[in-house]
C-alpha cells in the first residue's frame, strides 16, 4: 500500500477523536486522525507525524495523519491500512491459512456480522476478519488500546460459523521489530478472553507485523501470539 503526497510535520496536539492540530514550519494545520484509538503513548506533542495531503473540495481538512515516529521506529496508525494491505498480501499468497485459495470476496455476511473476507479453494471455505495493532511497549504489541463491543461480536460471529467454514482472525501489526502479539487484558478483558475462547472453538489467531515507511505500508513476517494474561502488562505506559 502507498501513499501520495507525504510530508513531516510536528505532532502538537488532538482536539477530540477525529481532529488534531500539527506544526509545519510557521504553519499549524488542521489534520484528520483516521484512528479512534488512544494512541497516547505515540500522539504525545512534539513527536514527529507524517501527513497525507488532498485538497478535494469534499474534504473538511486536506492533511491526513498517516503515522508517527516513536523512537526510530515509524507506526502506521491509518485504521483504514490492514484492510487493503491484508488484502494486497492474500492476493500475493503471503498469508499462510493452511490451505491455498483461489477465490477472495470483500465483505462477507454471515448471521449478524460482516467479516472483511471470504476465502474459498481446495473445497474449503474462509472467513477472516481483520484488525490492525498500534500499541506497543518494549517490542509487545496488544489489541486493542481501547474497549471494542465491536471486535468482541466479530469474535463471537467466527465462533458461530467455525462449524461451517474455517475462520480466522487476523491482527496486522502495523510497525516493525516486535517480539509478539498479546490481547490487552488491562483495557479490554472481555475482548481477551474472547479470543481464548475463539482458539478453542477452533478459530485461528495470527498476527503479521508490516514494513512501514513514511509512504508505505505492507505484510512482512508472522509474529508469535500469546494468549494468556502472562504478559498483563500496562502497555499504554511508556
């Protein structure tokens, strides 16, 4: 996945969800933030962003806020990305289900959830749903950074159909050089131990971290998931 029209800038602070206000120079621009997550631990002030500009007269602002430097590390945080990059990697085979597909539909209804993808070949069939992973702390990654009935119905909703299809949940880590992947038991337990349920029902966990650069995002390497509360760690201090 790339991005057009890339430039740094200086983090300074975020309004409310959705808007936040950055430096560029002498310029202090109004920017877009396409992740609902906290993200306090990367949008501190005067971190280093990079922005997307499109100056469509559709648009309330023409800067989007695509990732952060943390350390020498870049962190994708446009929650729009593990889609279209998951995407991009099944296309490429670089997603190992077990199994080789040779169909893949977008969006797929099964009872009252909509999963990202519907997987088909060698007489079986999938359901995958994505999401993506920003929060991290000395090289562990968690999902998620905020509480998510929503996440814990797509996690119910794989359970259901494991019966009829294999189904699959799949966290794309969206910034390089990490150790594992955990759920985040400290703001989200209902969603953790969903995921130890889903395992046992049979849905299978993976997680793959990205290369990220300030105009590129993409699949890179599977990344060991560990599901027990072991790892409790307060991951949002740093």
């Amino acid at each position: 996945m790339k991005y057009k029209s890339v430039l740094k800038a200086e983090f300074l602070y975020r309004k409310n969800r959705f808007i936040a206000l950055c430096k560029k120079g002498f310029m202090t621009l109004t920017v877009y933030v396409p992740n609902t997550g906290r993200c306090k631990e990367i949008l501190r002030e005067g971190t280093t962003v990079f922005l997307t500009y499109n100056d469509s007269p559709n648009r309330k602002t023409s800067y989007t806020l695509i990732a952060v430097m943390k350390g020498d590390k870049i962190i994708n945080i446009d929650s729009q990305a593990p889609n279209q990059v998951a995407y991009e990697a099944l296309l490429q085979n670089k997603i190992d289900l077990g199994f080789k597909y040779d169909k893949i539909k977008r969006e797929y209804s099964h009872g009252d959830s909509r999963f990202d993808f519907y997987l088909e070949g060698e007489g079986k069939r999938a359901l995958l749903e994505v999401k993506g992973v920003t929060l991290e702390n000395k090289g562990i990654v968690a999902f998620p950074d905020a509480p998510t009935t929503r996440g814990l119905k797509h996690i119910n909703g794989l359970i259901d159909a494991s019966g009829e299809y294999l189904t699959y949940i799949l966290f794309v880590i969206q910034m390089k050089g990490v150790k594992f992947f955990t759920p985040n038991y400290l703001t989200d337990k209902n969603f953790s131990q969903g995921l130890i349920r889903a395992r046992e029902a049979g849905v299978n966990i993976l997680a793959y971290d990205c290369l990220v650069t300030r105009n590129s995002l993409e699949t890179s390497e599977k990344v060991p998931v560990v599901l027990e509360e072991t790892w409790n760690l307060d991951l949002q201090e740093n």
